[in-house]
C-alpha cells in the first residue's frame, strides 16, 4: 500500500472518529445514564425496605413531588449565584447586595436540605411496622447513599 492511499485512509478513519465524538458529546448519553445515582438510590431505598407494589407507588409519587420542589430551589439558587457573580463586574462591589443574595442562597440550600429531611419522613410513613427496623438501618446509611463524591479508593501500598 502506498503512502497517498494509507494517509487518506488515516485521514477518513480519523474524521468519522471526530464525527462520533462530536455526535456522542452533542447528543449525549442516554437519559439513563446521565444520573445514574438517581436510579440507584431509589432501587437501594426499595431493596432496604423490602417496599411491595403499592408501597412503590407511592414511593414513585413523592419523589416526584419531592424532585420538583428541589428543582424550584436550585433554578432560585442558579439565578441568585449567577446575580452575585454579576457583581464582581463592578469597579466597587455592593457589599449589601452580596450579603443579600447570600443570604438568600443560603435560606434556599436551608429549605432544600428540609425538604430531603421531611422526604424520609414520607417514606417512612408509607413504611409498614415490619419495615421500620430495615428504616432505622437505612437512616444511618442516608449520606453515604446520598454523597455525591466518589467512595475514597483503596491505598496500593
């Protein structure tokens, strides 16, 4: 094979890989696996509590109504972060106005962590008596569930 005819095949091999990549990046992964903490939180809730059917129902409906009043707070608290960082356009920062909108992001972040603790408070409601033990376990597992960070990796020594 010559050296024209193995650069051009490089070359197509290489723009149909950037093509794919681009594709990948604009279109994104399936919904499913943007978040994939979300589904398994959930089936981890569901497992722990040994929820049948109908408790999985209702556990489906209050995390609906759950997600959508802290989906209110975040877009408040977007808006709030995206004014106070405005700020720092100005020659001389409006120290009163900062206070205020952290404050403000403040009271939101406040209102958001009520909502997740009055959340556990519905599922535990929906809980029969048999489940209550498998609750009380699954309460003091709630921030590892619930932790956004990655578990620390074990040391190589």
């Amino acid at each position: 094979m010559d050296r024209t005819k193995l650069l051009t095949i490089s070359v197509i091999g290489l723009l149909l890989l950037n093509l794919a990549t681009i594709s990948f990046l604009l279109i994104g992964p399936p919904k499913d696996h943007r978040r994939p903490e979300d589904k398994k939180s959930k089936e981890i809730i569901i497992d722990k509590l040994h929820f049948d059917a109908e408790q999985i129902k209702k556990f489906d409906a209050i995390i609906q109504i759950h997600k959508s009043k802290v989906e209110t707070y975040e877009k408040d608290i977007r808006k709030n972060k995206n004014q106070l960082y405005v700020l720092l356009l100005d020659k001389e920062i409006n120290i009163k106005k900062k206070d205020s909108l952290l404050q403000i992001i403040s009271n939101d972040l406040n209102q958001i962590e009520n909502l997740h603790f009055n959340h556990f408070i519905e599922i535990k409601n929906i809980c029969r008596e048999d489940q209550l033990k498998n609750y009380y376990d699954l309460t003091e597992d709630l921030s590892r569930i619930f932790s956004k960070e990655k578990p620390p990796r074990p040391k190589n020594d």
